[in-house]
C-alpha cells in the first residue's frame, strides 16, 4: 500500500508596490498600490503505486503551466490624531494549462476574482490602539480539479470544480506597546469559507467539502528583555466546524483546535546569532463525528 507523489517545478515571480503620502480636507492620506505575478512551470506532477518503492504503475501523470496576476489600491485616511480608516481593493486572476495522462482530464482555463476589505484603527492614547478589520478573500486549489472529467483510479465520470474559493473574514481586537521592549495583541477573528477540498493522495484526485466557519482567539507577545535577547510567542485557540452538517457530525478533519509557538533569538557581541524555535499542534478531528 505504497504511493509515490512526484513533483518537479521552476516558479517564477515578483511584486511591485508605491506608496504615497497625499492630504485631503486637512487630512493625512496614504495611498498605495501594487502588482505581482507568479508563474508555475510543473514539468512532472505525478502519483504512482509502488511496492518496496519500485513503480508499479501510474495513478496519474500530469505537467501543469500556471500564472497567478495581482493587483491592489488602499486609502488609509487619518481623520484624526486617534482615528485612521482604509479601505481597499484586490484583483487576482488565475490562468492555466493542464496536460494529464488521460486526455479527458486535460485543458485550459482562467478565473478572476475581485477581494474588497475595510480596516478601522482608534488609538485611546500612546500605549493602547483598538483595531477591526473586514475583507473578502479566496483560497486557490489545485487547478488538475478544474480540468477533472473522469476519475484517475476507476475511469468513472467526474465533475471538475472551481479553481478559486470565495471567503470571507473579519477581526477586532487591540495592541499595546507598554516599552520600546515590550508589545503584545489580542484578536478574536471569524473565518469563512464557502468550500475546503481535500486532496486525496490514494486516488490522486481532490474532494469538495462542505462550506465551514472557523471562530477564535489569537494573542502574540514581542518581548526584549536586554539589548541582546529577543523573545516572541503566539496562541491561536480555534473552533473550527462544517456549517450546514449536523451537530456532533460538523468537526473539520485535521483542523487543530490549538496552534502555540514561541522564539528566542540571542544576538551575541561576537557576531553569532542563536536561535530557538518551538511550534506545538493541538488535537485535531480525524473524522466529521471526532470518535
């Protein structure tokens, strides 16, 4: 019950940005703008059985050509000595060519989408910043899916699906910097996605869930306690579920419940530099019912 997942690719980009100082009716604005691209040129993408890791055959062999276009404005506008708004706007078109193994599984494509945010900043003095913030987004999939007619395992019919994914998201939380030495956050977030695909690695093939919602509270703490010691950590507790399934059947797969990490970095008179670094993952469903 062995797989082998090959992949073999050259990934080409870069990203322009401008930001400008301007003022209108006596106030302070900042505008900026920017562009990126990134070009995939996967020459091998591949799933094979294999026994004692020699091949025995092929799942699925595909080469895959795509390019990612972006662009943005923002406004951030200081209305007072406390108060900033920004509003902005994101596009983002996909392009693609897939050449499968089964021709019924190879084609070409594109789609755009169009990210909207809005951020509120309010300063109650020097040390304490209160913050909210609200976008619409995406999330990308594997665009084989987009391209997908019939199943690599069984040869039955399959139906393709969307490259892009729509989501939407918001924030409020604050910030306090106590010290030049010392800041920290906190932030409860909403997160909502209108699908999530899970790649299936024994079939080479990527199944569609359900739309889901995740709930929770992040907090991060910067911390330089001497002039050579720099100190960082951050938790995320997140309620994570599938929106329209049935209580008690709503848990996401792999979805951690908890996400903690914590950094140290030592920067010594001799020109050394030490770091530590400790990620931790707490439980995670394995199944919808969590049995």
């Amino acid at each position: 019950d062995q797989i082998e997942q090959e992949d073999a690719r050259w990934i080409f980009g870069g990203r322009v940005d401008n930001s400008r100082d301007l003022e209108w009716s006596n106030h302070e604005v900042v505008f900026r703008t920017g562009a990126d691209l990134r070009f995939d040129a996967i020459s091998d993408i591949n799933l094979f059985l294999t026994s004692d890791r020699d091949r025995l055959s092929a799942i699925r062999t595909d080469s895959v050509d795509e390019l990612r276009i972006g662009a943005y404005a923002d406004v951030e506008v200081s209305r007072s000595d406390k108060l900033r708004t920004s509003v902005g706007l994101r596009a983002d078109q996909y392009s693609w060519d897939v050449t499968s193994l089964r021709a019924a599984n190879s084609g070409s494509g594109s789609d755009a989408i169009l990210s909207p945010n809005f951020s509120l900043a309010y300063a109650l003095n020097d040390q304490l910043e209160l913050y909210a913030n609200f976008g619409r987004g995406f999330h990308s999939n594997d665009v084989r899916a987009a391209e997908l007619s019939v199943d690599p395992v069984t040869g039955d019919p399959a139906e393709p699906f969307d490259a892009i994914v729509k989501a939407s998201g918001s924030e409020a939380g604050f910030r306090a910097e106590i010290s030049g030495r010392l800041n920290f956050s906190v932030t409860v977030f909403f997160l909502g996605l209108d699908s999530e695909l899970i790649f299936v690695g024994d079939a080479g093939t990527t199944e569609p869930n359900e739309s889901t919602e995740r709930i929770g509270v992040e907090a991060e703490i910067f911390w330089r306690p001497t002039a050579w010691l720099v100190i960082d950590a951050t938790s995320v507790k997140t309620d994570a579920k599938f929106k329209d399934a049935p209580r008690g059947a709503d848990n996401i797969p792999d979805a951690h419940d908890f996400v903690g990490a914590f950094g140290a970095i030592a920067l010594l008179e001799n020109g050394f530099v030490g770091s530590l670094r400790v990620r931790h993952f707490g439980d995670a469903a394995l199944i919808e019912d969590n049995s």
